[in-house]
C-alpha cells in the first residue's frame, strides 16, 4: 500500500497549530514505512531540515507550480493512480482526486466568525473545504465538537466522519530557554496561539487589567505569532495604559515555550471557538494550571482538569483569575488532574488512528 499525504503544512520554518499536527504525523509515518506500507509526501518546495529523512520507504516529491497547486499542480500528478490513499491534513484536498481522499478538519470558525477572515481565506476556507468534505471518503475530525459542526453544516453522516484527538508531547527533552531581550515579573498569565479575533484576546486584557488592580505584580504575556485583524488588541493594550505590563513575544521558540509554560501562574484560554485547543494539553504537561473558556472542544479537551469561565463575561474570567490565586489548593487539584488528563492524549495515539482510517479508506476504494 502508498499512502500519499499533502506534507506542506508542516514544510514552514515555523510550526504552529496544523503545521504542528502534520509534523508529529510525519514523524509517526516515517517510522511505520515499510515493504507494506509506503509513503510518498508531496510538496511544493524541497523539504527543510526539521522534516523526516527520506528512506526507500518514505520518500518526498516537489510538484510545480506553486500557483493553485491544490487546484491544478497536484490534481494532474495524482493522474497517475500509483498511490492508493491520498491524505490531506488540513481542510484542502485536490481539486479532483483519482484515489480514495482522507482530509482533516480542525475547525469551522470560519462559518461562525466570517468576520475575523480576510476575504481571500475567506473564500478558500468556505468553497475549498466544501468541495473537499464532498469528495473525501474519510473526514478525521480533530474533537466531537468539530465532528458536530460537519454534520450540523455539511449534512456529513456521522459514519464518515472518524474523531481522533491531536497529541501534545512536541516539547519532551526540550530545554527551557529564559527571554533575555525583555524582563518580566516572575509572576504572569500566559496565552499561547495566534493573535486573531476569535481568541478572545480584547477580553482577555481587559480581564487582566482588572486582577492587575488588584495584584500589581503580575504581567500578562501574549505569545503567538500575528494572524489578521490584530490591530485593535495592541490598542486595547494602549487605551488601557498597560503597555508596561503587557508583552507581546511574536512567535516563540519551542525552548522559550518550554521557558513560559514551566514558569506562568496559569494558562488562559479565552477562544471563542476552538477546534481542539493543544496548549491546554502542553500547559498541563508542564504543571501550569489551566483557565479556559466554556465554549467549542475545549470542555472536551480540558475534562475536569480545567477551571471554566463564559468567554463574553469578562467579569466572570476576572473571578476566575482572583480565584485561583486565593485558593492554593485548587492550583494543586487543578495541576494533579492536569496530569492525569494528558495521559488520554499522544502523537503516537493520533497517528495509529489516523492510519487506521487511510487503510480503511484504501481499502474501501472500491466501494
């Protein structure tokens, strides 16, 4: 059996999210490949260096052009039927697709917060995935919240549709390296993910700007890489006057990430909506309690190793916040659970799963 997989997402200098998914399951790949089992992963440009080695069984192929490659590019190359499953991690497959298609979908914030995209991705986001959650034999989605939202707004049978959970444990023998371009209290709320409408992050300052009034110690660090429509987040920061007390990292190294999860008070998950939710897992990983909102995968995700608030009650995160400080016993509760939670979760979990699902979708073909 060739299994062919869309490896482009995790061929960027830096992984975050789906960059991050698709690499771990690369990884599990490479080390599956064999006589039986084959890989051929299409790019757009020659693989980096963080990618897996190449062997006889898991081999790269760059495809041209770049331009419309799902749409055009990659469609006329799979024409020549020599792999049986194509896998694609991330919302787009092939324009049309001659071999059974498995795709991923990791969220549809885009159906429910259309606002928060600019136009382009907009239309990609919307017409792409339709036409590829049509087509696929298999979807993998990443939460039974988002297995919910495909039936609700595809019309998907739910037998079509497989959940298997991300996993978490990218960080394990990676070194924490402290910030040394700006210091900080030892004392800080952290937030891990892009800077984008739907994160909630406008709540998020002005419930920190609330707790600071009454621990002045403390910082709040935004770390995470700009997405669209971030502008009035800075602004936020400005009208407020906390401009000393808020930093923002842009992206972060896996070592410095390490550095922010070993030493925050807590992680704060603020999302409107989100799709899985992987810095809850990493932050109980690393005994950082965690406060998430009550919305989307997260309550799936966190179980009762979390402690919840309404994402549109900035009031109610602001308690929440007072709360885990006062009470030190619900930190250890919080962090003991965390670590038991994390045990439901792995890479290597999700990549079985998902190979599962491409050798049934091969094995399907025919039917």
């Amino acid at each position: 059996m060739i299994i062919g997989v869309d490896g482009n997402e995790a061929n960027v200098s830096q992984q975050v999210g789906v960059s991050i998914y698709t690499l771990n399951l690369l990884n599990y790949f490479k080390k599956q490949a064999s006589s039986s089992i084959q890989f051929k992963i299409f790019l757009k440009k020659k693989p980096l260096s963080h990618l897996p080695k190449e062997s006889k069984y898991f081999v790269y192929e760059v495809i041209s052009p770049k331009f419309f490659w799902t749409q055009l590019a990659l469609p006329l190359r799979l024409l020549k039927k020599d792999i049986d499953v194509f896998f694609s991690p991330a919302h787009y497959g092939p324009r049309f697709c001659p071999v059974p298609l498995v795709v991923t979908i990791h969220d549809l914030s885009y159906i429910y917060y259309p606002q928060d995209f600019l136009k382009k991705d907009l239309f990609k986001l919307k017409n792409w995935t339709t036409y590829t959650v049509k087509k696929a034999k298999k979807i993998i989605a990443v939460s039974s919240s988002t297995k919910k939202d495909l039936i609700n707004i595809y019309k998907v049978s739910p037998k079509k549709i497989e959940v298997v959970y991300n996993g978490f444990n990218r960080y394990q023998g990676i070194k924490a390296t402290a910030f040394k371009e700006k210091s900080f209290s030892s004392s800080y709320l952290l937030y891990i993910g892009t800077l984008q409408p739907r994160k909630n992050l406008l709540n998020l300052i002005r419930a920190f700007y609330k707790f600071n009034q009454i621990y002045p110690e403390f910082h709040l660090i935004i770390a995470g890489k700009k997405g669209w429509l971030y502008e009035k987040i800075f602004e936020e920061v400005e009208n407020l006057g906390i401009e000393d007390k808020v930093f923002f990292t842009d992206y972060v190294t896996d070592h410095q990430l390490v550095f922010l999860y070993q030493n925050a008070f807590c992680l704060v998950m603020p999302s409107f909506y989100e799709g899985f939710g992987l810095p809850v897992l990493e932050a109980m990983h690393f005994s950082c309690p965690v406060i998430a909102s009550f919305s989307s995968s997260l309550p799936e995700v966190g179980g009762d190793a979390c402690l919840y608030f309404d994402p549109q009650n900035v009031n109610d995160l602001t308690e929440k916040l007072i709360k885990l400080k006062n009470d030190k016993k619900l930190r250890e509760e919080l962090i003991k659970k965390g670590k038991e939670r994390i045990k439901l979760f792995s890479w290597e979990k999700c990549g079985k799963e998902t190979l599962k699902v491409l050798k049934e979708a091969a094995n399907d073909k025919n039917n």
